[in-house]
C-alpha cells in the first residue's frame, strides 16, 4: 500500500506497527513495515463473506454488466 493511501488505515486502527516486535534495518530509503491490527484482522471474515458472496454470484454480475448501457451511469 502507497504511504500516502495509509493514514486512514492506521487512524482507523485497522493497522499499525508494534514497537515489541518492530525490527529496525538500515535500508535506503527508509522504510517501515506495518501489520494488521487485531481490529484490522477481524476483517477477514467479512472479506472472506464478501469474496464468497462473489465467487457464487459471479455469472449473474457479469451478466449485468454485459447488459448495462456503456453511458449508465456517467455523470453529467
């Protein structure tokens, strides 16, 4: 993820770094590794929900979108 997309993740709490196990490297350019939160990995299970919700609607998605005019949609 772009360091510029990352401050609403991390002022959510869904993601930060955690100084116990932080390990620091001498890279250049500096850089900073961050983890899912505990509030960022109880995500998994609407995600997952998300996916599989998806994966078993696929076809009819597709279906709608091949049937949708190319302007719906557009702002005027």
């Amino acid at each position: 993820m772009r360091g510029d997309r990352l401050g609403p993740v991390l002022a959510d709490g869904a993601a930060g770094t955690d100084s116990a196990t932080d390990i620091v490297r001498v890279i250049v350019p500096p850089r900073v590794e961050y983890g899912l939160t505990e509030l960022g990995r109880s995500l998994a299970g609407p995600i997952s929900a998300l996916r599989e919700w998806t994966e078993a609607h696929i076809n009819d998605i597709e279906r709608a979108r091949s049937a949708r005019p190319a302007d719906r949609g557009a702002t005027p």
